[in-house]
C-alpha cells in the first residue's frame, strides 16, 4: 500500500507524542512518498488553560523530528476529529478539521502519471457482482488498461478478459498510473484472490531470490548480519528471506555506480554485515580517527534468498524489517529498504545463477620461518594445519616479513611444514636474522617450542612471518584460490 500514496497525513495523539507506530510510518514515508501534513489530533483532552502553549511545544517536538528528514518544515496542523471521544453526541463539531482541509488543499497536486510500460495494478478488493462477473478494485501502479485487453492473475496462473471497467461508479473505458478502477471479468471466483497483483500477461516474474541495492534506515537499531533472516516486504507480499550484504571491491570503490543497474562483470567483497557509520567496530574507529574518515561504500547490495517465491516487477520496491519484534518495545523494526535490480526465476538459480555472482572474501594467513634451506629456499611452519592438503597451496605467492617474495613449492616433512621457493634469493640481513633465530631454537632444545615463541617477543631474535592473502569467490564450485 505505501506505493500508491502522492500525499500522507501523520496523525499524532497531541498527548502522548510519537509512538513507534508513527516512527515506522514515518520510515515508509521517508522511502515511499514526497509529501507530508502532521496532525496533532486529540487537542480537547489538552487543559483549557495549558491547551494552546501545550500545542506550541508539540509543534515545536515535531519540528525537531522532522529536521533531518525530506518532510523538514512540513505543515503541522492541530484538530480534535471527535471532541469528548466516541462517546461524546453528535452534535460535538470537530475542531480545527476546516483549516486542515485548507491546509490539504494547499498542499495537494498533480502528480505526473506515465500511461507507458506493462500494465500493473494492486487490487485490495475482489467481490461478485450477479449479473455481470467479478470485479477487481485497487490502484493502477504503471501502465494503462483498456476495455477488452487481456490481464493475467498472475498469483493463480489464468489470464480474463476486461468486460467493463468503473472508476467512482462512472463507466470508463481506459484507466491509466494513478487511477483508482474497478476491473470487471467474467468465470472467475472471487474467492480465489482476496488482494494481489494483475498485470498485463506475462510481464510479472516469480523469483527466488534477488540481488538489491540497498540503504540501512537509520532508525533501526542493531546491525545487519549477513545470513540473518528478515521479513521482506516486496511487490504485494511478505515473506521471510535471507540476506548476505557485498559491497564493491576496494579497487573500484570512488567509482561512480550506475542507479538501478547491477554488473555481473565486476568483483564484489563480502561483508559480514551492512557497513554503516555505527557497524564500524570501536576498535576500527580508534585505528581510523587518526587516519581521518573510514570510507564507507557510496552503495552496498545484498542477496535475498525467499523462503517461498515471490511474484513482482522488476525495479520494485523492497522493505527489510523484523516484525517479530515485541510492538510495544520502543524500537523500529524496518530495518533497510532497497531497488530489487535482478531477480533469479531458476528454482535451481544456486547452481545455474549464483556462481555469475563474483563475490569474494580475503582470505590472510600467518606462518612462520622455521629455518633456512639455502640462499634461495626456506622450510615454514604454522601456515597450514597438520591435515591440510598442501598441494592445492602450491605455487601461491607469500612475502617474508623481511620483504622477500617467495612460492609455496611443496610439503615438506608430515607435521604441516612446507617449502618456500624465494626466486630473488635471501637478503643478507634476513640471513642473520633467520640464523639468530635457529641459533636460539637450538639453545631452546627439542620440544621446547612454547617457551621459544613466548622468549621470542623479548628477545632481539624476532621470527621471520610468512603471509599468505588470496580470495575466494563465495559461488565458485571448485572453491579455487586466486591472487591477483
């Protein structure tokens, strides 16, 4: 429903203030409208004494609210719909309800419709009437219908025939985005579609899962972790899906990202979570303030994965919340909103889709120098677990911590050791060093190991690491490790 609202009124009971609920409404408007009017309603429940200064400073609140938000410097008008509540006679006349309308028809405007593109319409309503079929009422999203087209219910499959349409209870013979219209076919139980979608044939598609591009809503409090669930709200319907948050790869990170396109041909890095001002860990903050402004993505995306299907356009609208949250906590539960840019139709899309999706995740390990081979190869250790495969490393680049540039050449030994090929050879002074370092080994004896790597931080002998950083495509089926 928030699709189709030009203008929004924010009713807010003048003695209590916001609620949750007029927070969260205020999200969708923020994300699904241009133009807002507040109402403070309720204003005979205010102390004849207190009432105007009472209103003043909810005016005043309500300004402040609105600051950062589109609807900054919005109207804001106080009326009692119902003086003494619905209890009160009839004759109680309403008060301030004239000077809203005044307020309403100043604010109100024509909206620019666009009767091009494939028909869609959200229907609210589907009754019998004897005589002359089924009608279908709601709200004409894109596009435009004409007397004798055919639509699709897409939700069932079958596709009928408009018999004759109404829009007010006056015959028309071509609606268009924005209309509000009764559609009328023939052969069809009303019963079978309460609310949904119809569409010009063919042109909605059932998907599985999607990538979207996407905004955090500031209001929501906690993080968004990749592979948690969320309630999806996304064409006329909800469902519980799953996200995984990427973002673009460090290299292409200042570039410029095209608006409601995504590229299939570029990398993208994973993330744990949806990067935000406040997701950047306090540790990360300390490092980064020195180094000035952690640079945040200029757009992120997930992957949705349904746990049903789900039938919608294509650039829809797509709102992430957490309605199992408790509605009397103090807390919005809409958590992100977003633009569904590519929707995967395969019921199989893991095998047939996902591995198009370069998303990868770095990958860093540390091992250590254990001792010298000679001027152009080394034997390090702690890289690898004992069980590892080795082989499947071999060849990948490392660097010393001293600066050389070494390939992985083999196993070497059963307890996960492994030779390092140095194509430039050791530098003298890693020589000593890596001598200085055995030397103390041998001091140490056999089995001494612990007490080696403890007396190692203060001792002047520091081990040599070895560091070894490839990615990993997160779709690849075979898993392979790339440098670049």
């Amino acid at each position: 429903g928030a699709q189709i609202i030009d203008l929004m009124m924010l009713v807010i009971d003048v003695t209590k203030g916001m609620q949750t609920q007029s927070a969260e409404c205020l999200v969708i408007g923020q994300i699904a409208c241009q133009k807002m009017v507040v109402v403070l309603n309720k204003i005979d429940l205010l102390p004849e004494g207190k009432k105007q200064s009472a209103i003043e400073k909810m005016t005043k609140k309500m300004q402040k609210t609105l600051e950062n938000t589109k609807f900054s410097g919005c109207p804001i008008v106080a009326v009692a719909a119902k003086p003494g509540g619905p209890e009160a006679p009839e004759s109680e006349t309403p008060l301030g309800v004239s000077e809203l309308i005044e307020v309403l028809k100043s604010e109100a405007y024509l909206p620019s419709r666009d009767p091009s593109g494939h028909f869609l319409m959200a229907v609210d309503h589907c009754f019998s009437i004897k005589g002359q079929g089924t009608v279908m009422t709601g709200t004409i999203l894109s596009g435009s219908v004409s007397l004798g087209d055919n639509v699709e219910i897409p939700a069932l499959k079958v596709t009928k025939k408009v018999k004759s349409m109404q829009m007010f209870h006056t015959p028309v013979t071509y609606a268009m985005q924005g209309d509000r219209v009764g559609v009328c076919v023939t052969q069809f139980d009303p019963k079978l579609l309460e609310r949904g979608l119809i569409c010009t044939p063919d042109s909605l598609h059932t998907i599985h899962a999607a990538i979207i591009s996407l905004k955090k809503i500031q209001y929501f409090r906690g993080a968004l972790q990749t592979k948690a669930k969320f309630h999806i709200t996304v064409g006329h319907e909800t469902v519980m899906g799953r996200v995984m948050f990427f973002s673009p790869a460090p290299a292409n990170i200042n570039e410029e990202i095209q608006e409601n396109v995504f590229d299939f041909e570029k990398d993208y890095l994973y993330q744990e979570e949806y990067l935000s001002k406040d997701s950047v860990s306090s540790e990360e903050n300390k490092e980064n303030d020195q180094a000035g402004e952690v640079q945040l993505p200029k757009q992120q995306w997930a992957l949705l994965e349904f746990e049903k299907p789900v039938t919608c356009p294509k650039l829809c609208l797509v709102i992430g919340s957490k309605l199992d949250t408790d509605i009397h906590a103090n807390t919005c539960r809409l958590a992100f909103h977003g633009v569904l840019l590519q929707g995967m139709e395969d019921k199989n899309y893991t095998e047939t889709f996902l591995p198009k999706l370069k998303v990868y995740k770095q990958k860093h390990k540390e091992g250590q120098v254990e001792r010298v081979m000679d001027d152009y190869s080394v034997i390090g250790r702690s890289l690898f677990k004992k069980e590892t495969n080795i082989q499947i490393f071999v060849g990948l680049k490392v660097k010393l911590s001293t600066g050389e540039d070494g390939i992985i050449d083999g196993g070497f030994g059963q307890s996960g050791k492994f030779k390092i090929r140095i194509p430039d050879g050791l530098k003298p002074d890693t020589k000593v060093v890596l001598s200085a370092v055995s030397k103390k080994k041998s001091k140490g004896g056999k089995g001494d190991m612990t007490k080696e790597d403890e007396n190692s931080k203060n001792d002047s002998a520091v081990p040599v690491t070895i560091s070894l950083i490839f990615k990993r495509y997160v779709f690849d089926t075979q898993k392979k490790m790339i440098q670049s």
